[in-house]
C-alpha cells in the first residue's frame, strides 16, 4: 500500500489543522493506521492509532486534543488536530501497519505552530 499525505502548514498556537492520508490498493480497511510526528533533534513518536475495526488510542501528550478517523470507503484517514501548541509542531507521518508485521510510510507532512 502506497500512502500519500497532506494538510500540514502554518497555524497559530489553539489553531486547528486536518490531516490527510490517502492510500492505494484494496487492503486499507483490513490494516490498522497510525500517524508518527518527528520533531527537530528528537525521535520519531507515535501520535495516534486507529485499528482496522475503528479503535483508537492516543498519546498522552495528544490525548483530547486530537481525534484519528478513517474512512474506508475513501481508503483514507485523518488526523483532526485541535488546540494546537508550538510543541506539536513537526513532520507528520501516516503509517499503514501491515499484518505481517511490517509498516509502510508516507513521505510526511510539516505542521507548524507558532505566533
């Protein structure tokens, strides 16, 4: 599966951006998905996951601030970030965790907060 993923940018600190991951091939609603950020000089970190079945879990740094969705008919998921702070700001990835183990990655997608 091939994904490709946008809605990065700009945004003032309590600002609001939408995330996009769109994937090819027929098996996306048989994976789970997940989004990864990788701030400057840090490792990357798991910021949210959503199951195949639609369960999702959070980071704590994120937790009621952020909302994973999929669609499936759309083979698509999201990342809903609101009330953004300046510590969120990093490259996003989606992942599409494979069941044989494996993860496939998006190319990423810069989200900045600040004033």
């Amino acid at each position: 599966v091939q994904l490709q993923a946008s809605g990065g940018g700009l945004v003032q600190p309590g600002g609001s951006l939408r995330l996009s991951c769109a994937a090819s091939g027929s098996i996306f609603g048989r994976i789970d998905m997940a989004w990864y950020r990788q701030a400057p000089g840090k490792q990357r970190e798991l910021v949210a996951r959503i199951t195949s079945a639609g369960h999702a879990s959070y980071a704590d740094s994120v937790k009621d601030r952020f909302t994973i969705l999929r669609l499936n008919a759309k083979n698509t998921a999201f990342l809903q970030m609101n009330g953004l702070k300046p510590e969120d700001t990093a490259v996003y990835y989606c992942c599409a965790m494979m069941n044989d183990g494996s993860s496939n990655w998006g190319q990423g997608t810069l989200v900045t907060v600040s004033s």
